[in-house]
C-alpha cells in the first residue's frame, strides 16, 4: 500500500516535470504586419505551442511551448516553412 500512494504521488508530480520554456527567436525577412501574423499563426498551428508574439520592428517570435511536445528547431523549422529565416545572412 505504502508504494501505492508513492506512485501516485509520482505520478500527480509529472506535470511539475514538464517543461514550459520561453524562447526567444530571431526572424529576419518579415516587412509587414501581416507577416509577422502568418508567423504567429504557423508556430501556434505546432502542438506544444502555448502563445507566439511575433513583431516586426523587433525583428523577433517570442514563443512559450511545452519542451516535451515540441522542440527549438523544430519551432526554428516552422518559421523557415513559413519563408523567413532564424539566422543573419550572411555578407559577401
């Protein structure tokens, strides 16, 4: 019985354990407001994706997601899809 009530003690503990993270993406090529939208809207579309702020002037996607459902490069990735990039180009 006693391990019993350690296992669901564990088990009710496994959300803490779950990773909500914040990261911050730089996104080069968008020009508009509506661009910085359809971003928003494709990293939103990712399961794991709790909230995108996607803005233009900053040139950046703040994204809060689940780490156990989705990945930095997979969010990097979306973006991409989407036509931007996530690194500086480089110079000639």
């Amino acid at each position: 019985m006693r391990y019993m009530g350690i296992a669901l003690m564990l088990l009710a503990a496994a959300p803490a354990w779950a990773g909500e993270k914040t990261a911050t993406v730089k996104v080069y090529g968008m020009d508009c407001p509506s661009c910085a939208k359809g971003v928003a809207g494709s990293l939103k579309a990712l399961p794991g994706v709790k909230s995108a702020d996607v803005s233009v002037e900053k040139a950046q996607a703040v994204v809060v997601y689940e780490d156990t459902q989705v990945t930095l490069e997979q969010l990097k990735k979306r973006i991409e899809k989407s036509g931007y990039t996530t690194t500086p180009k480089k110079s000639d």
